[in-house]
C-alpha cells in the first residue's frame, strides 16, 4: 500500500440480521457478497485557508448539531432521501460512496443493496452516531471515516455509486465542480452519480423567485424563531456565508463538464432536486490525470 494511503476497517458485526425486514430485502441481502475489500481512502491536496476555515466551521458546526439533526433535522428530508435511494436501484450489488453521510439517513438503507458502503463525514460525532445505528441493525459492510469531502481521494474506477444528499450544497462552487470530477474519475464505467440537494439560484429567475418566497413566507408565519431564522438567513444567503446552493442548470452543466452523460433531474419539493447522471461505459475521464496526495494524518483542517 503506498504511503500517502490508509485503509479503514469496516465496522465488525454478524451476519444474522444484515437484511431489513423484508422477504425482498432479505432475498437481496443474501444475493449481495459482502466480502468486497475496504476501500483505500486518502487525501488528494493541500488545502486553501479558505477551506481550511470553512471545513472547521462545518466540523464546529455539525459536531454541536449531530443529535439534534439525527432526531429532529433530517425528518424533512424523507422525500428526498426516499428520491434518491429510487435513483440508486440501478446501481444495486454494487460499490457505493455516501458524501457527506450524517448519521446514517442514505447509508443505512442503502447498504443492503450494496457490496460496501464507504460513509464519508467531516462530523466524528456524526459519524458516531451512524457507527451506533450500523451496530444496532447488525449492518456489517459499511466503511465510516471522517473525511472533509474537499480534500478526499479514492482510487480510479473504484466504485460503482456516489450519492449525496444535502450535504454539497454546504461546499463552494469550485469544490462543487471538483467533486463532480474527482467523482466520475472514481467511478467504474458506467457507475452513476446520485445526488440530493437544494437547487435554486438567488433569484434570477421565476422558478427561484417562486422557492423563495416560498421559504420567507414560511419562516414568517413561524413567529419570532423564524422571524430571527430569516434575518439570519438573509445575509448568509445573499453572500453564500453558509448555505451556498446552485440552481439546476448549473449543476446539470458541472456534470456535463465532468464528463457525465445521461443527466437527469427532478424536483422533489420546492427547494429540492434529484440529479442523477452516468459514467460513460467506454470514455476515459477529460480530468484522468489524479492530483498529488499527501498523507492523511498531514492533512490540514483535521
């Protein structure tokens, strides 16, 4: 194994309750091998200081929320993530990777459609919490690490899915755009790309102005937390502080220019998109060049 490389290892369980409680999950689960090597996870580059900031603040950031996003938080995104799992029934038996994982809320049902599931998080209490519900379910084949999404690499055409749900939206756009690359020089040919997110501009046009107006009348009628929620808001959104969404033309293009065919989307609810798009089965990647790697416990932003 070189040396800028470490290999997790997967979390240790039996296999007597691996499927969900389904005769269909049951009968896929024991069709599904889950003897797949762990994946070799490193880090690709160096990172700015502008990353390096705005990943302490996501690590600050979710560490402090991961209980209360478990319970409470991801409750509003079960259409979404329902969306995206439909999406990755295509990539079944499969290789897959969950970018900014959370505890757990795609990768725990999807792991028994999968060979492995390699959980990524820049949250250790996060990622806790999903290690705690893997064991909890007896769920043997995901590999969990803590890892910003900026500064992961995995080996070429090592995977067979990447998904993400509501995590990119967090990343600023060059580190959008490098995901969408590094993803597809990841995946197998004919590996596909699933993602999950917010999709709307800042106004420009009606569909976003619509998404908009939407979210503010809401936060009104809350009273006074959501009247403080929007003030917040308005200048972290205004000035990509926090949340920093992209509108689907624009991600559709970043799939394009990484490469992807077959690109689709579909909006779930007001705010929120499905894309999915594919690997070429014959294509070499227009970014297969792979960036210099430095060791993972080198890494800045840790």
């Amino acid at each position: 194994m070189p040396p800028h490389a470490t290999t997790l290892s997967p979390i240790p369980m039996s296999d007597e309750l691996v499927a969900p409680n389904t005769e269909d999950g049951k009968a896929l689960m024991a069709a599904t091998p889950k003897n797949e090597p762990d994946l070799t996870v490193s880090t690709s580059r160096r990172l700015s200081l502008h990353q390096m900031l705005a990943i302490t603040r996501e690590r600050w950031l979710w560490n402090r929320r991961a209980e209360s996003w478990d319970t409470e938080g991801s409750a509003g995104l079960t259409k979404i993530v329902d969306a995206v799992l439909k999406e990755c029934e295509r990539s079944a038996g499969g290789i897959a990777v969950d970018l900014g994982c959370g505890s757990g809320q795609l990768t725990i049902p999807l792991a028994p459609s999968c060979s492995r599931v390699l959980a990524v998080d820049v949250s250790a209490r996060v990622i806790a919490l999903l290690e705690a519900k893997s064991a909890a379910d007896a769920i043997e084949n995901i590999q969990a690490v803590v890892h910003p999404i900026e500064s992961l690499e995995l080996a070429s055409a090592s995977v067979d899915l990447i998904v993400s749900n509501y995590a990119l939206h967090h990343l600023r756009d060059k580190d959008k755009a490098e995901v969408m690359r590094r993803s597809y020089r990841w995946l197998r040919p004919g590996g596909r790309l699933v993602v999950g997110d917010m999709m709307f501009g800042r106004g420009a046009d009606q569909i976003d102005r619509v998404i908009i107006t939407r979210k503010v009348r809401g936060m009104i009628r809350r009273g006074p937390a959501g009247w403080w929620r929007l003030a917040k808001n308005i200048w972290r959104f205004s000035l990509r502080l926090g949340e920093k969404p992209l509108p689907v033309a624009k991600w559709v293009s970043l799939a394009r220019q990484a490469g992807f065919v077959e690109i689709q989307t579909h909006r779930v609810v007001a705010e929120a998109c499905v894309l999915s798009a594919t690997k070429p089965p014959t294509s070499d990647a227009p970014n297969a060049a792979r960036p210099d790697s430095v060791p993972l416990h080198q890494r800045p932003g840790s």
